[in-house]
C-alpha cells in the first residue's frame, strides 16, 4: 500500500535561498536555465505550495525573450524588452536565482537608470499561436518602426517629428539637423 501524499499547502510568501529576499504572489523572478550559459529565465510568481517535506514549488507565468518567439528579435526590440506569454508551469523554488522588476513601458522609459533587475514589456505573446497583444503598435521614426528605448531619438525642431539618430558611436547631437531634419 502506497503512503497518500502529503496535502499542498499554499503560502503567502517564499524567502529566495542564497539572497534572502522574499517573494510573494505578483512578483518577477529570474530562474536559473538548465543551461548555465544562457540567460535566467523571467517570470510572473502566480502561486506559491509547499508540497510536503519542506519543498516549495512556485507556479510562475513566463516572459518570452524576442528570440525566444516565432519571428525573433526585431530591431526596435530593446535589449530588456521581454513578452508576458500564456505559457503556465510549475517549477521549483529553489532555480529562482533571485527577483526582478517588469515595467510597462511607459514606466521603463522614465526611469533614470536601469538596473540589471528591470526589464520592460509592452506585449502579450500566444505562444501556441505566435501571435501578438496588440498585434499594431504606434512607429514614432522616419524610419516607420515602432520606438525602441535603447536607441536615441531626436525630435525635429521644424516640423516636431521623431528620428532615429544612427550612425554616431555615442550619444551627442551633433549634426541633428543633418540626421533627422526634414529638409
């Protein structure tokens, strides 16, 4: 005869092995891949178990990464830039490596600096269909893409446009008129 399983209990809260911070229900953590070279993955903390001697299990929602979806990276993707999937599961507490912060993007682009723990998303991605929420964003560049926040953009005092200011290794103005003028 089999022993019956011990029952789930559900927990507020789960302190992060190694850094002893705490997480809760709505927080973004980073796991650990199974690959140490590639990047932890990013992830929505939606319940927290303790499924019996002692072992936690977080069931988390994923972020995508650009070059994780059908279609890739694209150019306006920023390098931080990750996509709130319909992909649910289950994992271990103990691969979380540690806490995060996904703004939206409005938020992502006033913050004064960016720490290696934010991370931005303005998409929502189907990962069984490959499809995008929304599937249209606004362009604010000559260039007709959509606004990617690691690029400068220079807007024209003539005509109020945006521009894409490409080409220079740093961030000056120089010859802005030269680069995103509307003459």
């Amino acid at each position: 005869m089999t022993r019956p399983r011990p029952p789930k209990r559900t927990l507020d809260s789960y302190t992060i092995k190694g850094i002893s911070k705490t997480i809760k229900p709505g927080d973004c953590v980073l796991m650990r891949a199974p690959d140490a070279r590639r990047q932890p993955y990013v992830a929505k903390v939606e319940g927290i178990e303790e499924a019996g001697r002692r072992r936690v299990r977080v069931r988390v929602r994923w972020y995508y990464r650009p070059e994780e979806s059908i279609g890739g990276r694209r150019r306006f993707h920023g390098a931080k830039e990750v996509f709130l999937s319909d992909h649910y599961d289950v994992q271990s507490a103990d691969t979380i490596e540690g806490k995060c912060v996904v703004h939206s993007f409005k938020d992502y682009t006033k913050l004064d600096a960016v720490g290696s723990e934010d991370f931005f998303c303005r998409f929502e991605y189907l990962s069984k269909t490959g499809t995008f929420i929304p599937d249209r964003i606004a362009v604010f560049c000559k260039c007709e893409m959509p606004y990617n926040p690691d690029d400068l953009m220079i807007q024209c005092e003539s005509c109020s446009d945006w521009g894409l200011r490409r080409g220079a290794e740093d961030n000056s103005t120089d010859d802005i008129l030269e680069l995103v003028g509307c003459n």
